[in-house]
C-alpha cells in the first residue's frame, strides 16, 4: 500500500467502492454524465453509512469466542496436542498454489477439522492483503461469524507508535498502539445480513459486493437446511450465484454435496476447483438406534461421573417434557437451549449457561437443532451423542459439533430409529405441505383465473395458512410487499431433496439410508443397543416371589417407572397395569397372587418371568 493511501479515510477502501460504482453503472447502461461528482460520493457514502450502522446494531451473545484458526502452524499444533495423530491431509495440501489462478465457482467439499477455514485466513488472507485484494465471508451464524471475526483480529495484530506529549514528564513521548491490518481486506457477516443489505439498498449492496475479489460462501448447506423458516434465504443465494460469474466464489461445507455435485453435472465448477476431503469419523465409537422415550432416558441415566451428553430433540415440547422427567425423577446436572429468537426462550437456558470455550457447562445438555451449527465442542469429557432428528444432513451438521482433541478423544451416537409408518407420514406431509402448492403455482400462477380457483379452495388454505404451524407450506408464501405469492427455490430444492432421502429410506431401511447418507463408513459402526438397566436386574431375579410393595420400589428406583397420571412433582409407586406394559416391551410377563404359605402368607406378591415365544 503506497504512503499516499495510507492518509486516505478508510485506508482508501472508499476508492474500491467507487471502482464498483463505475462498473455497476457501465453494467446498468447508465451514462457517467448523468451523474454529478456529488451524487456519487453520495451513493457511496450511502454505503459506507449502512455498513457502519449495520454493525452498530448487531449484538453479540458475549459468548466467548473459541479460535476456529491456531496461531501457529496447524501441523505444528496437532502434534502437540496428541502426538500420536498421524498426518493427515488438509485444505490446503490440495490446494497448493491453485488458489492464485482461481476464476468462478471453487467448491470445499470436506468435513470439519479438515482445514477449510485455516486456508482462508493463514493462506489466502496473507496472499490477498500481499496483492491489494478484498474478501468477503459469509456465514450462516452469529457464533461462527464472531470465530472468525475473531480470529482475523487476532492474526492480523500490529503494533506500531505514535509520538504524544507528556503532561507529567513535558516533552513528546513515543506510545505503543494497536491495529488489524486485515481490516479493509477481509469482511465477515452472515447470510441474514447480506439478504437485509440486498433487501433495503439493492444499488449499495451491488456496489459494495463489486469491492471483492473472493466470496467466501461458509457453511453453504445453509441454503437447504434453513430454506424451511427463513423466507430470505432466495436473495442471498441469487446474489452469490450473480457473483460467480465475475468473481470467484469459494462454497464450502461439509454437507451440500448433493448441491456440488449437481453443479458438476451441470459443468458449472471449472476444472481442477473441485476439492474432496473425507469426513473423518474416527471418533465415533459406536452407532445405535433408539425408538422409546424410555429408551432415551435410559441412555441418559447410563452418562457416568465425570461424562457429559449432548441430546438433539425434534420440538420444544419434546425438549420441555424430557427436562422435566429428568428432573422430577432423578438430580441430573441438565441444561436446555434452544433459539433465542423462540418465545419459549425465556423458559430455558441461554447458550452462554450452556456452553464456554467450546467446553459444555453440564452433565446433560439438551438441546433443539439451534445447536448443531455454528458451535465447535472441544471437550473430552463429551462422550455421548443423542439425536431425534431424521434428516442426514442435519445429523452429519450434529456429528460435527464434537472437535476430538486426540485419537483417544471418541464419542458413542444414539440415532432415533424411524419405522415405516413414521417415514411415510413424513414422506406424505412434504409432498402435501411443499411440493404439491409448488406445483400447483408453477402450472397456474401465470394464469390469474386458475390461480384464484386454487387459492380459493378449503384444501388450499387448510394448506397454506393452517392453524398447526408445525405443518406448513414454506415452499409458497404470500409476500406482504407485493401482497401477492410466491414461490421460494430453495425452500422447493429442499422439499425436493427431503423426498429423494425419504423415498430412500423407505426403500433401503433407515438405518442404511441414514448412515450411507452421512457416510458408509458409518454402517460398520452400528451395535445393537444396551437394554435398559432394569432388564440387568430382572434376569437375575426371574420367578423371585416378593411382598407387592417391595417389587413397586424395585420398578420406581432402578426402572424408574412412574405412572402414566403422576405429575412432574408426583412420585408414587408404579401399579401393576403400568409396570405390566413397561417390561412387556422388552419380553417380560409380571404375575400377582395372594400367597398362602410361608413367610408372605395372606399377602399380595409379584413376581416376573420370560415371555413365552
């Protein structure tokens, strides 16, 4: 950078914007002529003005943040932290010098820990500062938003002096300051903040966008996964795809590979901008499936001193309920989380009380899916994973929370298992809630007359506007700026994408189709799952006769088995009927009489043995 810049407001950022200004104008046919000196400087100061108040409103959670890059070299790093690790291979192994031919779309299609964001910032940045060049990065969360943020801050540290005068001493004396001098070459925001910009000052975000060279596309399964609440996501992804064909454009994720590799189909990757990494799972330990809530709070119960779990629900009644049988029956160490931008929020724990450092704060965390993106958990001590959740791409997002710290840093995963019936429930409500009013709009949109006939049937709106929001279209909405529907891609590409992986399941199994979709190397990992505590118990105690009241304490203190009436607060001991149906599940008959000899004479017993087959 020439001494001249250095003096200029914004280190001369301000020139880049108005080099974008006068390619925006030539690109829009408009005539330099038409426009004064002023109305320029106008437009970009326009910019500029967002740009600082934009991050004046934005609010960060205080959490504190955990580098996403090491200081040093990452090799250097691993094999201090574990030196048994063998060396493996990284971004940036792949890529070499590549990065500094790049045209168009380059795609990351690799797993966590494999060194995406480490290229980005010690190897790209450098190059980029070096060669008078800008980045921009955008990401899918507050959290990651802020890593990174935070750690181009932390890479970028100078220190330099200025000359001050000394009141005490009275002369001028020299002082140490401190500065990022990455600041105007690399800018991190989010995709919800790039879709406002473009939403509220379409022009600026055009010129703004047109001061980078490189776009950064982090976590770009976003534009599937969160199609589904987020009516916005179309904006940002029509503005990334614009960009690619002047920029380069950098798209990363560890689960859009069903995106990349339809671009490759398509011939939309160059040549040789197709990086593949494999998902390295070695952590995982052991898969099991699940199917009872009883199920589940046995694998919880099973967490010893000293290990944690984390615990992925469905819904926030689910969450609700499970958090208050653990803790009506047992004094479990449990934290729950779930969006602060929910309601419900204030009933439950906010993620700072949750998790610091990458370190969880409890024994037992439960948590909806607002935890399996954006927050890297760097803690030994996390030893199980629980999810409820089908969607492959969501459970490989949930897989990559846990950062091991080591070879021996290993993890056992309880998936739900999903039967038949549940798939095609499933498979039935997307084509009913998403794909079919998206095909219904693309055949009669362009037709007022047919379009009103749809819109005015009793199915349509019990459809499109109907009182359980959990089932509701999000592939057609109606636009309360133009009053009018539409249709939104990416949430019908992810409908779309849902039905191919549930037509999968139905036809291959569950357990195969899940686990082939996040990786096959999985399948050889998938053990038959521990019968409940109680079950130990019963085996050594078969045909035992014991006084009714005597076998209650067994049920309610080792099985935990509660009455189906009681409240949270209530603890009385089971009946017959509930602890009949309870071990029923797992091939056990109870029986009752009143005995006539012996020491119980004249009293009511139980006693247990195996189901005939």
């Amino acid at each position: 950078m020439s001494d001249e810049k250095k003096h200029w407001p914004f280190d001369g950022f301000f020139l880049k914007l108005s080099e974008a200004q006068q390619e925006y104008e030539q690109e829009q046919h408009i005539d330099p002529a038409s426009l004064t000196e002023e109305e320029r400087r106008r437009k970009i100061q326009s910019v500029l003005d967002y740009m600082k108040s934009s991050h004046k409103e934005s609010k960060d959670d205080g959490e504190a943040l955990n580098p996403l890059v090491p200081e040093d070299d990452l090799e250097v790093v691993l094999a201090e932290e574990e030196k048994s690790i063998p060396r493996k291979q990284y971004m940036a192994d792949l890529v070499g010098d590549d990065f500094k031919h790049w045209k168009g779309i380059v795609v990351f299609d690799a797993g966590t820990n494999s060194g995406k964001t480490y290229f980005i910032l010690k190897v790209l940045l450098p190059w980029a500062y070096e060669h008078n060049k800008r980045i921009l990065v955008l990401c899918n969360r507050d959290a990651l938003s802020n890593q990174i943020k935070n750690d181009v801050c932390r890479l970028g540290r100078i220190e330099t002096t200025y000359w001050d005068y000394d009141d005490e001493l009275g002369i001028e004396v020299e002082r140490p300051t401190f500065g990022n001098k990455y600041e105007h070459t690399i800018c991190v925001e989010t995709y919800q903040w790039l879709e406002t910009f473009c939403r509220k000052n379409p022009d600026g975000a055009k010129i703004f966008l047109r001061t980078f060279e490189y776009v950064v596309s982090d976590e770009f399964h976003y534009m599937v996964t969160d199609a589904s609440f987020n009516d916005h996501v179309d904006v940002s992804y029509e503005v990334i795809k614009d960009l690619s064909a002047t920029r380069t454009c950098i798209f990363m994720s560890a689960t859009a590979r069903i995106l990349f590799e339809n671009w490759e189909r398509l011939g939309r990757i160059p040549a040789g901008q197709h990086y593949r990494l494999p998902v390295d799972y070695s952590f995982v330990s052991s898969i099991k499936f699940f199917y009872y809530e009883d199920q589940e709070i046995d694998i919880i119960r099973r967490v010893k001193e000293g290990e944690k779990i984390l615990v992925f629900v469905d819904t926030l009644d689910k969450l609700q309920r499970l958090r208050d049988r653990l803790k009506a029956e047992d004094d479990v160490d449990v934290a729950c989380l779930c969006s602060k931008y929910r309601p419900e929020a204030k009933d439950f724990d906010k993620l700072n009380d949750a998790i610091r450092d990458g370190v969880l704060l409890h024994q037992v965390t439960l948590t909806t899916s607002v935890l399996y993106n954006g927050v890297d958990i760097k803690d030994r001590a996390l030893k199980y994973i629980v999810s409820e959740l089908w969607n492959p791409l969501v459970n490989a997002q949930i897989l990559g929370r846990k950062r091991p710290l080591g070879a021996t840093d290993t993890c056992a995963v309880y998936f739900m298992g999903y039967g038949e019936k549940r798939l095609k429930d499933l498979f039935q409500k997307v084509k009913t809630y998403q794909l079919e009013p998206a095909g219904e709009y693309r055949r009669k949109f362009k037709n007022p007359e047919a379009w009103r006939e749809y819109l005015h049937l009793d199915t349509t709106q019990a459809i499109l506007n109907p009182p359980n929001t959990r089932y509701k279209c999000r592939t057609v909405v109606l636009d309360p700026l133009e009053g009018c529907y539409r249709l939104r891609k990416r949430a019908y590409l992810q409908a779309m994408l849902e039905v191919v992986i549930l037509h999968r399941m139905l036809r291959y199994g569950y357990q195969n189709a899940l686990l082939n979709e996040i990786d096959d190397s999985l399948l050889e990992k998938v053990e038959p799952l521990e019968p409940p505590i109680l079950v130990d118990y019963l085996e050594s105690h078969l045909n035992e006769k014991r006084y009714y009241k005597d076998w209650q304490k067994v049920f309610f203190e080792v099985g935990h088995i509660r009455n189906k009436k009681d409240g949270h607060r209530t603890k009385s001991l089971p009946k017959f009927t509930t602890v009949s149906e309870y071990i029923a599940k797992y091939g056990y008959e109870l029986h009752v009489k009143k005995e006539n000899s012996g020491v119980l004479r004249d009293k009511t017993v139980w006693w247990v043995t195996k189901m005939r087959k």
